[in-house]
C-alpha cells in the first residue's frame, strides 16, 4: 500500500495499493480544480472497461435521473446527433454504450477491445455525459 504525494495534470494521487491476491494495482486519483475523483485499476488484459459513475440522488420519485440517463445518449454539445456515441463505440471494438440508474448514482459504462479504442471514446462519451443536448425531441 502506497500513500504517494504524486500528480498528473491538475490530479494527485490519494492512494495506490497493489492487491495481494492479483497483479492488480488500484490507484485513486482527485482533481484538485473540480474534485472529481478517478479509480484506475492496472491490469493486462484483452478487454479495457469503463465505469463513470455520477451522483444523482433525489428525495422524490420523479424519475429525472433515469430520465436523464437516457437523454445522455442523444447527444452532446461537440456530437449534438442521436447515436453517434453508439456508432463510435462500434468502431473502437465495443460492444456497445450502457447506463443504470440506482437510488444515488446513475452509472455510464462501456467495454472496448484494447485502450487504443476505449482512449478514442472517452472524450466523446465524457462529453455525453458532462455536456447533454436536451432537448424537446430527445423526450419523444
């Protein structure tokens, strides 16, 4: 287990632990400008995953985070058409986009062949994320 004061960019590492069962290494990162906080596990393997997990808990039962969830893939600021996050995705090796809401998060994954895939698709699926267009069409 490592506690290291070590950066990248506007991160800093909060902890690094190699797993005593596996050649897994798990580091935490934190953005000292939005908070935003990375988990990255290191590990050689044929499949890259990944989990974007975003708070989105409500004290009522309304339905906008699943509702939310959905109008995601419709598109976003820099790729406004409906399924071009989908058609990306499919030509990085994936096997496709996926979403769950739960009561406090709502979670965004993905699953490519390889990190030259996954590195192509994250801008565009984080720009999905942060930056949905919503719009009175995507409700249809």
């Amino acid at each position: 287990m490592t506690d290291a004061s070590e950066s990248y960019g506007n991160f800093d590492l909060i902890k690094r632990v190699k797993l005593d069962f596996t050649d897994v290494v798990v580091s935490k990162w934190r953005s000292r400008i939005s908070g935003l906080s990375v988990v990255h596990l290191d590990y050689e393997a044929p499949i890259i995953n990944g989990y974007f997990v975003v708070a989105t808990e409500i004290f009522d039962d309304s339905g906008c985070p699943h509702t939310l969830e959905h109008l995601v893939f419709m598109g976003s600021e820099k790729y406004p058409h409906k399924g071009v996050l989908d058609h990306l995705a499919n030509r990085g090796f994936s096997n496709g986009t996926n979403a769950w809401t739960d009561t406090d998060h709502t979670a965004y994954t993905i699953s490519t062949a390889g990190e030259q895939g996954f590195l192509q698709l994250l801008p565009i699926y984080v720009d999905h994320i942060l930056y949905p267009t919503i719009t009175k069409a995507g409700y249809v």
